[in-house]
C-alpha cells in the first residue's frame, strides 16, 4: 500500500477590481460641478477687474479735465493762447456707454452738443471714453446746493438723466450742473454687464474726486 503523503500548492490570486459604473458617474459629476463653479467664479473675478479699471478711467478722465482747467491746457485765439475757457466730463444716461470730455467754449458751464463731430469745428467735444464689455453707466445721482439740500438721481427722476462737471482756473473747485440746476456732488455709477457689480464714482464741488 502506497502510503507516500500528496502535498498540494495553490498560487495566490489577486483579484483587482476597477471602478464601477455609478462610482465613474459619481466622479464625472464632482469634476463638473468643480469646473462650472471653476468658471463661474473666473468670469465674475474677470467683471470684477474690467469693471474696476473702468472705474479708474473714468476718474483719470475727470482728473484730465480738472488739470486743463486749472493749469496746462489752452485754445488758440485770435492767434494767442488763450487759458480762458472751462474743461469738463459730461454723462448722460441715455447714452449709457460713453463719457464726454469737453472744452466749454460759450461758457455757461453746461456740455453743448452741438452738429458737429467731436474734435471738429465749433464743437466742445475733445474726447469720448467708450464703455467696452458691457459696462456701462447704471445711473448719476447729485445732491442739490442751498439748505434744503435734495437727492436727485436719474433711476427715479425721469427729467434727471445728464450732468456736466466742469473746473476753470484759478479754483481745482468743481462745478456741477445740468438744466435743472447746480449741485454740490455728484455720484456716478458704473456696472458691470450682469449687472452684479458696481462701482461709484463721487465728484465733490471742493473738487475731490473718490473711487467707492
């Protein structure tokens, strides 16, 4: 009788399983959310930094004409330079998309179109900031000057839609003013194309110009 003892071996196995089909869903489903939340946020920090520089450049712009009123900028006139005239911005919220800097020439401290084009002939134009991106000019609201000091702003008057701020030597003081009357500051309003950011420009009579 063979009593010889039979030894069996058995290899191991590894047994590796991948990802299921709920559990690659699952993981799709987090990179998308991850990547539209990725998206989002970058546009809005895009608006966020389009609309600031705008900001500034409008500033610039009411700093520009403060600085040729007081100081350095002249017209020729009667072949003379002549330092007579006031300079200014000029907003006007039916044209939301667009800044105008003037000279103004008649003197009555209020922005005329006039026919002609900018830059030309007996025009006050100078110079027009174009709004890019969808920005533009949300709305201006200006306080008025005397005791009973009134709120005037362009989303709730409907009469109240333009402004003019003009400087003229030897005062850096500005003068706000439209047809309704003159008033002791003005706040401007620039938004963003969605219309979830602004930011507010405030001009005050002393001259002061903040960015908020």
């Amino acid at each position: 009788m063979d009593m010889r003892k039979t030894t069996h071996y058995s290899l191991p196995t590894n047994h590796s399983s991948g990802f299921s089909l709920i559990e690659l869903l699952v993981v799709l489903a987090i990179f998308s959310v991850i990547t539209a939340v990725v998206l989002v946020q970058g546009n809005r920090f895009d608006s966020s930094i389009l609309l600031t520089n705008l900001a500034y450049e409008t500033a610039l712009t009411v700093r520009e004409a403060q600085v040729y009123g007081i100081s350095v900028k002249g017209e020729t006139s009667a072949s003379a330079l002549a330092f007579q005239h006031a300079y200014g911005v000029y907003l006007n919220t039916l044209d939301d998309k667009s800044i105008t800097s003037f000279a103004d020439r008649n003197d009555n401290q209020v922005y005329d179109s006039g026919d002609n084009a900018c830059g030309g002939g007996s025009s006050e134009c100078l110079d027009i900031l174009k709004m890019s991106r969808g920005n533009h000019l949300g709305k201006i609201c200006a306080i008025s000057t005397g005791v009973s000091a009134t709120e005037f702003c362009s989303d709730t008057n409907g009469s109240f839609n333009d402004l003019s701020i003009t400087f003229k030597r030897p005062n850096p003081d500005a003068v706000i003013k439209n047809g309704l009357g003159t008033y002791q500051n003005a706040s401007i309003y620039l938004t963003s194309a969605d219309g979830l950011g602004t930011r507010v420009l405030k001009i005050e009579s002393t001259g002061q110009i903040s960015i908020e």
